[in-house]
C-alpha cells in the first residue's frame, strides 16, 4: 500500500477490524522516516455485481442509494435519525446478498425495507407503502393502516 501523503510503497498495518458494509478497516503507518504518518483505508471484497428486477422485467445494478432515496423521502421531516436509515440500508443490503447470488427482484427489496420501516416511524411507514404499494386511493390507506391501528388499540388497553 502506497502513503497517500509522501507516496512511500512501504506501509505496516497497525490495526483491522470488520466494519459495517462488507469492509475491512485497516489502520496503516508509513514506513518511511520522514513521514510516519497514520491513515485509514478500507478494503472491500469484490463480487459478482447483483442486478435488480424491476416490475416490468429489466435489469439494473443493485444500488443503495436508490434506498437511501426511498427512505429519505419517506422520512421528510419525520424524528428519524440518519443513523437508523443507514443501519435499514446496510441491513436490507446484507440480507440481498445472503440471500441471492446474481438477481433480485425489486419487490424482495421493497418488502424487507417496508417491513423495518413499519417499526420505525409510522408515519414513514405509511408514506413509503403508498408508494412501493401504488395505493390507489384512500382504501389502500385504510387497509394498510388496520391492522396497525388495532394493534395500538389492542396496546392501549393493556396499558390500562
């Protein structure tokens, strides 16, 4: 590994650790004297790219940011940290690629995402069925929101 800062090709690894992403982080040290320097690179393992089936059969590369996208608009002004929308994307991406080896269809996706998302925020939750579900009109809305609404109600009478 080259020092990004003196361009030396000597380095020593001085720590490795898994982080999240299917990376290594490894801490590096210049060899060379006059540097020295610290630095952080991540190692990623290379894979066959895994293409997304769309509803109307084409094929596109899997990418997370279309989810992060998702989840973002979803979550407009909604009390939903950063934090919980990257630990959704990273945890639906590894799902995906323990799951399925070249194709995925989009619906999986869609599904593992609604599904962490109705534990999340509702409001989220319902913004995103709305349109991963393509509602129709305010029926679609009711239907999905039974359930939750009766286990609430349910909740709330426990509570007393």
């Amino acid at each position: 590994m080259m020092c990004p800062y003196c361009r030396h090709d000597e380095t020593k690894v001085i720590d490795s650790r898994a982080s999240e992403d299917f990376a290594i982080r490894r801490r590096r040290e210049c060899l060379n004297h006059t540097c020295a320097r610290r630095f952080t690179t991540y190692e990623k393992i290379e894979e066959a790219p895994l293409k997304v089936i769309k509803k109307d059969g084409t094929r596109v590369p899997f990418d997370r940011e279309k989810i992060r996208s998702g989840l973002e608009k979803a979550c407009y002004k909604r009390p939903v940290k950063d934090e919980v929308i990257e630990r959704i994307i990273s945890e639906v991406e590894a799902d995906v690629y323990r799951e399925f080896d070249r194709e995925v269809p989009s619906r999986d996706i869609g599904e593992r995402v609604f599904n962490m998302l109705r534990n999340v925020d509702q409001v989220a939750f319902v913004r995103f069925a709305s349109v991963y579900r393509e509602f129709k009109d305010v029926n679609d809305f009711v239907e999905e929101l039974e359930p939750m609404l009766r286990a609430s109600a349910k909740a709330a009478r426990l509570s007393q």
